[in-house]
C-alpha cells in the first residue's frame, strides 16, 4: 500500500521535466489558487450565534454573516485572465492545468454569486449533484445503521488543538523544516483545513473516541498531501489541481476507516448530508431540511450544524462528495488498485492515469510524508477488507 521511497525521504525535484515557461504557467496559477480560500469565504462567521437562536425559536430561515470580499474576485479573475494556459507545452501538464484554470474562474465566479441562486447552480457546476446511486448508497446507510454509539468524552478547541500539535510534531520528526500547523480561530466554525493550517473553532467540541480519526483526516490526509505537493515540480500539486476535493476527501474517509475510527454516527452523518444535499437540490427550505433530520433522529444541534453546511453562501453540494468519494475509491481498490500515487498531492482519481504518467517520467518527486496509520499492519488490512463491501454500512466495525 505504501510507495518505495521511505517516509521523510528528501528528494531533489528532477529538472529538465518541464520547460520554465511551462513552469511559470503552474507557479501563477499556484499563486492565484493561494490568495484565497475558498471554503472559508463561503463559511459563516456567526455559525454558533445563529445555531442558538435557530434552536431556541427565534428564526425560521437562518441568514448568515461571511467574511468581507470586497473587490477581491474580480481582482484575482483579472489576475486569472492574464494566465494563458495554452502556451503549455507539455501535453500531459496542459492538460491538467487548463482544468485547474476553468476551477478557478469557476470558484471566483461563485464568489461574486455568493448569496445568491446562481451560487447553488455554480455549485452544482463545479461539485456535481446527488446521482441516483449515490442517493441509493446514502440510504442504505441510514438503513444499515439503526443506533449510533453514545456519546464519549468530550475534548474542547484546546485539548484538541492540543492534540493536533502533538500529531504535527510526530510528522515534522519524519520531515523537518515542513509547513504544517494548527491554531485556535476565532472566526471558524468546527474543524478545517485551509492551505497549511489546521483551524479549529473556539467552540468546536470533539468526541474523545473520534479525536484520532478526526486527526488521520485532517492532518494525516489534508495537511501531508499539501506538504507533499508543495514538494513537487507542479505546484499545483500542493494547491489542489481540478476536482481534488472529491478524492481528498474520499481518501481522508478511508484514513478513519483505516484506524478503525469510522464510528456509526459519523457514517450516518456523511449519509446525512448527502440527502440533505439532495433536498435542497430538489427545493427544501432550510427547515424543512432541518426537520427531515430531526425526525429522521438526528440531534438538533447536528441536524442544524449538517443543513447549515449544504445551504451556506446560497447552497452548496460539496457535501455530497465525502461518500462519493468514498465509493469511489472503494471500487478503485476493488479493481487491483492502491493509494500509493495519492499521497503525492491533491489530484482527482479520474487524473491519476496523468499523474502516473509523470511519475513514469520522473517528472515528479517521492512524497516527503506518508499517513502515520500506514505503519500498522491492522490499518491496511483494514483498507483492504474495506474494499471487498458492497453496502457502506459494513465500513463500521460491527456492523458487517
């Protein structure tokens, strides 16, 4: 399951891969994918205040405040604009990078829409829908799983960040000198990657019983992958080329399955909120949403927390892909395939013939991190087993 070259190993990035004007095209793009975060310019910065009031009665429809944009959009889809994509002239490189130049404008276009129904149309543009499977796989969850775990021992924002600290410092022993951290923020909502930081909100509350999955997700899966890309030749790479979210998340997934940290309740959530994706889609309100997950037994402070996910910024359909992600890797790995190339950045699975291709040219360097839960033999026999099951369900350990 893991890649030849050790854990930590330094590498030089090859040179002669890639002509510099070629270069040039990836680092400009790299450098307009990283003047602003996306996922945090459509998340709320008064999620908890609303929460209580929508909770106590008070709203019906819950309007949520945002960060400030100001003129920000326009200027880096100017900026954008200047980019000419179609000077590349590695083939292979063009073409991923063409991709990544259309996600862009297509991000900064949601942006400008932010609020508005043209958002939730863009939405579906750049994360797709609820495909019938899909909507069958997520019902077929909630069907499988009946009862969920209780409760554990909650951790608040400083012993989780606590944590998080201790699980950056076992990957900066692999690979010193690594970008990688985590930080209390006042202006976020729960637990968040945003480039090389993990964000923890100042109210967030994590199960005890969940704390390592949640840490092989984040940490383990977002923050390596990003250190391993900015690695790379193609820094692109580090930023996330064309519809990584997908597969990023699908793997960080497999990560809490791995560590046997996949409890019922979070398996039940991922469903959640692909059919709550699916109602708003098909024009439920947000509370309408909220009760059909109320009444299907959710906690209403989760049922509340999930809605307000897939209806911010004017509705959203990134939710859905954490389980289409999963299915989709799952079937990878059903057919003869590994992870090993995924840990080299963040890249879609339908871009990894791509990515294999250079790799074969050397084109590419090794990853400098791998997962930490790809040491314990128990983790890849449980990603190997996970492979074979054809109802969800079965990714709970005790519920095969």
């Amino acid at each position: 399951m893991t890649p030849d070259a050790p854990t930590g190993a330094s590498s030089t990035a090859p040179t002669g891969a890639f002509s510099s004007s070629d270069l040039a095209v990836d680092r400009a793009l790299a450098q307009v994918s990283e003047s602003f975060s996306f996922l945090l310019h459509i998340t709320p910065v008064d999620g908890e205040e609303v929460k209580r009031e929508f909770l106590a009665g008070r709203v019906s429809e819950p309007v949520f405040t945002y960060r400030e944009l100001a003129d920000e959009p326009t200027v880096l889809a100017e900026q954008l604009a200047r980019i000419d994509v179609t000077t590349v002239e590695d083939r292979t490189l063009g073409h991923l990078l063409r991709a990544k130049h259309r996600e862009l404008d297509l991000q900064l276009e949601m942006l400008k829409a932010r609020g508005s129904a043209d958002f939730r149309a863009l939405s579906i543009e750049l994360y797709g829908g609820v495909s019938p499977s899909l909507r069958d796989h997520a019902e077929r969850v909630l069907a499988g799983i009946t009862s969920v775990e209780p409760p554990s021992d909650p951790l608040d924002a400083q012993e989780f960040c606590a944590l998080a600290g201790e699980e950056i410092a076992y990957y900066r022993e692999q690979a010193p000198g690594i970008e990688m951290h985590a930080e209390i923020r006042p202006d976020v909502n729960g637990v968040m990657v945003s480039g090389d930081t993990l964000l923890i909100g100042p109210e967030s509350v994590v199960q005890r019983n969940r704390a390592a999955a949640l840490l092989h997700h984040e940490v383990g899966t977002h923050l390596v992958t990003h250190v391993n890309g900015h690695a790379q030749p193609v820094k692109v790479l580090g930023t996330g080329l064309a519809g990584y979210d997908e597969t990023q998340e699908g793997l960080a997934v497999l990560g809490e399955v791995a560590c046997g940290g996949l409890t019922p309740f979070r398996l039940r959530q991922l469903a959640d909120r692909v059919l709550t994706v699916h109602r708003m889609v098909d024009g439920a309100s947000f509370a309408e949403a909220y009760d059909a997950l109320v009444t299907a037994g959710v906690p209403q402070g989760s049922a509340f927390t999930t809605v307000m996910r897939v209806f911010r910024a004017g509705g959203t359909t990134k939710d859905a892909i954490y389980l289409r992600g999963v299915v989709d890797l799952l079937a990878h790995l059903a057919d003869d395939g590994d992870l090993d190339l995924l840990w080299l950045g963040k890249f879609s699975l339908e871009d990894l013939p791509l990515i294999a291709e250079l790799t074969e040219r050397e084109a590419l360097v090794p990853p400098r991190l791998l997962p930490r839960y790809l040491d314990d033999p128990t983790s890849t026999e449980r990603l190997g087993w996970a492979s074979g099951v054809e109802d969800l369900s079965q990714l709970v350990e005790g519920h095969a």
